[in-house]
C-alpha cells in the first residue's frame, strides 16, 4: 500500500443509489489513497458492483459526489475517467490476436500504431505474455485471458484499475496462483487497485484495506487484520472467516481493561477497551484457532467450559474439532496438529474442557453486536 505519505487519489461522499425504489447504496462515503489495493468485500446484493459500476461511471449515482485527484468527477463520461475496469467475463475481442486485444484502446486513442505497438508489447511483457502476441484468445489458459484482459486495462495507463471478481472463473490452484500475480502486478505498477469479491480467502490474502459492506452501507474498513482480528460487529465477524460467539454477562471490574464475567456457569476474565457496565450482556468472539481444548477424566470436576468432541477432520497443517458444549451449543476448534503431543490427539465422543489464549478474545456490547 501507499506508505505514510500517500495522497487521497478517490473520494466517494454521501453516494446514494436506488433500483425500483430498492436501495443499494445508502449515504456511503469512501476515501481511496494513491497507490493502494482496496477490496469491497460482502455478500451478494450488498452493492459492491453497483459501487464499482458508479465509480467506472457505467452507472450514475442518485446523489452524493465522487471526485478523483479532487476533481469531481460523478457526471464525466466513463472514457474520460482515467478508470479502466476488467470485468469477470473479460471481454476479449475472440477474432483479435492477443497483441490486437491490448492496442485496441490505443487505437481507439489514435496513438501512432508503431508507438502503440510497443507500448502494448511492453504491457504484455510485464504479465509474462511476450510470448503469446499472435495467439487468439481461445488458444489461452483463463488465467492467461485474465492477464491480457489486465494488460488490454492498464496500457492506458489509468490512475484506477477497478477488478470485478475477475477470479470467480478460475479453479481453486489457478485461482490461489493468481492472486499471488494480481498483487505483485499491482506492486509494480503502482495503480490504485479496486476489487470486487465474495471471497474472504482473497480478500484477506491481496488487500492492503477492506471495506466490508452490507445492504449498500460500509461495516468496517481496515487493514485484513484489523478485520479479521478485531471485527467492529457480529456481522463482520460471521462474515470474515469462522467464528464462535459466547454470550457472557459483566459481574465487576477488575483493570482499566479486565473483567470478569461469567458465562453459563463459569467465571472467566475478559479483556475490553471499551468500558463495560456490571450485569451488562456482551458477546464473547473467538477465532478456532484462539481456542485450546484439554482432555478431561469423566469424574473430574472442571472450572472451565466443558463438552464432547464430536467431529474430528484432519486439514495436514491443522485439526479441527467440533465440540458439543454442555450446555447446548456446538463450537469450532482448529489446532496445529503435532503426531507426538497427545493434547492434540483427540477422538470423537472424547470429554474436554475448553479454554483461549487470554486476550485474544473480542468483546461486543450490543450496541456493536449486530
């Protein structure tokens, strides 16, 4: 991402737009900094495409401003932006050879066509295509056709590229592979890149921000860690990998940012940088892999929450677990998986106790446990 001097290059206020008096976007704002990786990141219908669509300026919005290098930009044509977008289904021209497919936007300019030649060769070559100019779109591997899509968007040279789940065609390896390529793209040419998906894996694995969004209004931005390890709300939470949600009530304080708490019949310290009132009900967030199972003796009595392992699936690197608490609910637990540490060798209708890694754990009050 742009480092600490970085400059706002995109800024979306107030932008508000409705379909048959459906809202999809509702007053949301966004500033966008030169240089960085973006992802909107959210469930299907949440408005991630129509935002992408506005700022492409395919779509226009209802009210609010967009303004790019502070110029505002929310009523000039799409081709005037500097905003150049590749969409999921690539849009090659099939009768055109590769090296055609990325002049065609130069041509369309009226660059020289030997100038045009080479800037477009030069583009092939910073995604590893060199070696493909005369070959048509139908002799190519998709992650191929995606390249020459991103070269076809970025020999404009546009101070935007916007990426509409261009991964979503692509098999899981190829997929994994081109993300990796995506990122090392972006680095190298220092375009301010906007990407739309689904997919929490991609989005935390490419992203210097994410903005997740929800029914057209923005949850949280941050880094991916911020995200994922300190998620504002039970939505994000739910929405950026597993989670597993304890419901606790406040019995007094202990530090500036200690308390305890109980939970079903329990008593536990909980860590909270926001102030939490005594008898108040908060929600008690753990990742799997935060929390640490134990094999108990069935005529032990313990101090902590206790269940029955009743799924076990080996992932190579990890265990998971689900365990059945006694009280009711079921719970996901992920363990790196050592063949010489008995505590992580645990089998199916097995008694354990469960317990965290103090302080990893995420408070909610409910005025955030949405």
């Amino acid at each position: 991402m742009a480092n600490s001097q970085s400059t706002e290059l995109l800024r979306l206020e107030q932008v508000t737009k409705q379909f048959h008096q459906r809202t999809i976007l509702n007053q949301l704002s966004l500033s966008i900094e030169d240089g960085e990786f973006l992802t909107l990141l959210g469930p299907s219908g949440c408005g991630k495409t129509t935002l992408l669509r506005i700022i492409a300026g395919l779509d226009h919005a209802d009210q609010g401003t967009i303004k790019l290098d502070g110029m505002c930009i929310s009523q000039t044509p799409a081709e005037q932006r500097q905003i150049n977008t590749v969409f999921q289904s690539y849009a090659l021209f099939p009768h055109m050879s590769v090296l055609d497919n990325v002049m065609f936007g130069l041509k369309v300019r009226q660059v020289p066509h030997v100038q045009a030649k080479e800037e477009a060769i030069a583009t092939l070559t910073k995604v590893k295509l060199e070696n493909y100019l005369n070959h048509k779109p139908s002799e190519l591997s998709g992650g191929q056709q995606q390249r020459v899509a991103i070269a076809r968007a970025i020999v404009n040279r546009p101070k935007i590229l916007l990426l509409d789940e261009p991964l979503s065609a692509l098999d899981y390896k190829l997929r994994q592979a081109m993300q990796l390529e995506l990122k090392r793209l972006q680095r190298q040419l220092g375009i301010t890149f906007i990407f739309v998906t689904h997919d929490q894996e991609e989005a935390l694995s490419m992203s210097d921000r994410i903005v997740v969004m929800k029914e057209g209004r923005i949850e949280q931005i941050g880094t991916p860690k911020e995200i994922y390890e300190t998620p504002d709300n039970l939505f994000v939470a739910k929405f950026i990998g597993e989670t597993n949600l304890f419901k606790a009530r406040v019995l007094k304080k202990l530090t500036d940012d200690t308390y305890q708490a109980q939970i079903e019949d329990k008593t536990f310290t909980i860590h909270s940088e926001t102030s939490l009132k005594n008898q108040s009900l908060v929600s008690v967030l753990l990742r799997p892999e935060d929390i640490r199972i134990k094999e108990i003796n069935m005529n032990t009595t313990s101090n902590l929450l206790t269940g029955h392992v009743i799924e076990r699936t080996y992932k190579g690197m990890t265990l998971d677990s689900v365990i059945h608490m006694d009280y009711g609910d079921k719970i996901l637990v992920s363990e790196f998986f050592d063949e010489d540490d008995p505590d992580t060798d645990h089998s199916i209708g097995q008694r354990v106790e469960v317990s965290w890694v103090p302080s990893w754990e995420v408070v909610l009050t409910h005025e955030n446990d949405s």
